[in-house]
C-alpha cells in the first residue's frame, strides 16, 4: 500500500511517533507534508512522549491522533504508563470521561 492511501484512509490530521527504519516511508511523507509543524506533526524522543502527546490532543481536542512506533516490544510499558496517567489525570478532574 502506498502511503498517500494509507494517509487518506487514516484521515488523522495529528501525527507523533518515533522514526525507525521500517517506517521511513511513512516519516518521509509526513516530514514532506508537514515538516516539523507542532499542530500535525510532532517527533518524540521514545515511545511514552509520543504517547502522552497523542493523548493530550485527544483530550483537547477530541480528535483521534495517530502514533507511530517500532514493533520492538521493548517500551511497551512506557507507552502503556502514559495512557494510563493521562487517563486517570483528566477522570478525576473531569467526570464525564466514561471508561
């Protein structure tokens, strides 16, 4: 699949995640399409950054953002720990939040 159907398919306007090699394609095409621009595009340091980042915009936002990582196993636990605080942060100051 070309990334531009991949792209449209999605149809995210927030992108955030953690080059790798296997996803050069994918972070070609954002970097060519959006450069570097915080408002769609936001490249992290590791995993739980990117995912505390998607997780702020959809809390702000309410849109769905799009992560992108390597397949490695390796920090799932971090990825996991910021959804986790993300969550439970924004539910005890906001009660509509249903889980």
């Amino acid at each position: 699949m070309k990334v531009q159907s991949l792209f449209d398919i999605i149809g995210s306007d927030f992108y955030t995640g953690v080059p790798d090699s296997q996803l050069k394609a994918l972070c070609n095409f954002l970097m060519d399409k959006y450069g570097i621009d915080p408002r769609h595009h936001i490249i992290a340091a590791n995993e739980g950054n990117c995912t505390a980042l998607a997780a702020g915009y959809h809390l702000a936002t309410r849109k769905v953002p799009v992560v992108y990582m390597q397949n490695s196993g390796e920090n799932i636990g971090t990825v996991y720990s910021e959804l986790f605080v993300n969550i439970c942060v924004h539910a005890s100051t906001d009660q509509s939040v249903l889980f």
